[in-house]
C-alpha cells in the first residue's frame, strides 16, 4: 500500500458542496442499474464501529453483480476538485510519507522488469503522482520518469521538499492533459484510480500514450476486502444500513472497489489483458489482538485491501 491518510479534522467538517450525479451504467463492465445490489448508504464523514447518532449526509453505495465494482449511485461530484485535494499535503498525509524508504515502488520496478525486457532510458509515467516518490523510485532504477499531478500543493510540495524537477512534474487531471501516443513503456496508477470518476475512461487514455510491449500497473481498494465485511456486518447487528466502503465525500475521498473482474470485462471492452495481480494484505484497523489471524485468513482467500494488477494491449 503506498498512501497513508491523516485525515485531518480540518478536512473532515470542511463545508463542501456537490453535484448528486445518477449512475447510468457500471463504469467498468457497462451493466445496467438493474444489475447493481444496494449495499447500503456512506456518509459524508469518518463512521467509525458505532456510528448511531452521527450526524451528516449519505449517498447510496452499490454493487455490480456482473463484476464487482462498488460506487456511490448518485454519485457525489464537488463543485471543484480542489474542494477535495486542494489542501496542505501535511493534513493529507501523515509526516512519514514524506520519508522516502529506498525500497519504496521497488517491488513495482521489479515486476515490472519480470513482465517486460528493461532498457535504461525507458519512459515512465506516474499519474497522479502525489508528493513524487514513485518517480524518483522510477528515476533511481534507470528510468526517464514523468509524471502529473491535479493538486496545485502536492505538486508544489514534491518540486520543494522532494526535489522533483518542475518540468518533469506537469500540473493537470487525467481528463485535460495530454501526452505523445505510445510515449511509455510503463504507466502507473498508483493509489490513484479510485479517486478518478471515470476510471474507465482513464485506462483507455493511458493504453494510448503506452508503448508495444508496455505495462500499465494499478493499484486500487478490493471490493473483496474482509475488513469491510466485518464492518458491514457490525452495523447489520446494530440495525444500521450504513456501510464502510468507499468514501466519496470525505478523505480519503475513494469513489471506486475494484475487483479482479472488473478489470477482466473492462479489457474485453477497452482491448487490453491482464498480465498479473495479486491481493495484499495491509493494515487491518481491527483490534491488534485480531491481526495474526484476519492477515492469515485474507492472505489464504485473497481478501486482502488493495488488489496490484498489471495490463497489457490485447
């Protein structure tokens, strides 16, 4: 898992305002809303176990039954984008993310050699880079790394505090920007997919500006997490019909879960296969008594947190 959230109180009782968007169709596979299993309703703030008597507003949280996507239907779209990550990297993320651990995206790179035949100067491409320690990872490992970030802060802060060369580092969204077509060999999204309305469209933008032979890599929240279930099912116990997927109007602001066929039926649409995933196993945020053996169990039945997959041109 590469981000880690402070969720700052600023942020969370920060008066904002959307747009309530109806779903016409699973972003991913393209069912219909007849298709969509109601999991129950998010609000628009942190609920912790025992949230009765907690105040706020709510959107309808679903499911795809054809392939797993959970999303917010309607879905709740700020005024401006800023509203959501026009802040302080500082109260976005917790002090040691802005430590850079030698080994950080080291596991990516590795794979990344494993499916591909690795030349120095190969171009990669970070969307939505953050504070810019997966490109200089990428940089450190040979390659010439580019990247773009939507926040004016955290771009601010990874050309300041980071050392990231302002014009290797462009500020724009996955909607306006553009690149050269078939530039890259290795496109990531890492942790950044789930916060895009459209990731859909999003993966097809990136399959254009990757290279033959080329792998895009992403990393996004399972719909198959076990600690959401657990949760789920606490709040059925308590006759709550809330849910502790997704998080569409408060940090960390995650639209989407993913599951592996997800991305299955979106190749089938987009024209792309997958070349490997995996399920990992991160924090829990369960008691610390429980750890050993929900990580054993999520580890044994990949309901892990985050689903790393990697896509290839069919």
């Amino acid at each position: 898992m590469r981000t880690f959230y402070a969720l700052d109180s600023q942020i969370m009782t920060k008066a904002l305002r959307y747009h309530f968007h109806p779903v016409d169709d699973c972003n991913m596979c393209g069912s219909q809303p007849d298709e969509h299993r109601v999991l129950g309703r998010r609000m628009n703030r942190s609920q912790g176990m025992f949230p009765r008597g907690k105040r706020g507003i709510s959107t309808t949280v679903v499911q795809c039954r054809r392939c797993s996507l959970i999303f917010a239907d309607p879905q709740p779209v700020p005024f401006d984008l800023q509203d959501h990550y026009g802040v302080p990297p500082e109260n976005y993320w917790k002090e040691d993310y802005f430590t850079v651990n030698p080994n950080y995206f080291s596991g990516e790179i590795a794979r990344f050699k494993q499916l591909a035949r690795f030349e120095p100067g190969m171009m990669a491409l970070d969307i939505g880079a953050g504070l810019g320690k997966a490109m200089i990872a990428l940089t450190n490992a040979g390659f010439d790394a580019h990247g773009f970030e939507p926040s004016g802060p955290f771009r601010e802060r990874a050309i300041e505090r980071m050392g990231i060369p302002s014009d290797r580092l462009r500020h724009g969204d996955m909607e306006s920007i553009e690149y050269a077509p078939a530039q890259f060999q290795l496109i990531t999204f890492g942790a950044v997919l789930e916060h895009l309305y459209d990731p859909s469209a999003s993966i097809a933008k990136a399959m254009r500006w990757l290279a033959p032979g080329g792998s895009i890599h992403v990393e996004v929240p399972s719909s198959r997490w076990l600690v959401n279930r657990i949760i789920n099912a606490a709040y059925r116990i308590q006759g709550l019909d809330l849910v502790g997927n997704i998080s569409p109007m408060h940090p960390p602001f995650h639209l989407f879960e993913f599951g592996l066929e997800s991305f299955r039926l979106n190749g089938e649409r987009l024209g792309y296969t997958i070349a490997h995933h995996q399920f990992e196993v991160c924090q829990t945020y369960m008691p610390r008594v429980l750890d050993p053996f929900l990580k054993w169990y999520m580890r044994r039945t990949d309901t892990g947190m985050q689903l790393s997959i990697w896509l290839r041109k069919a």
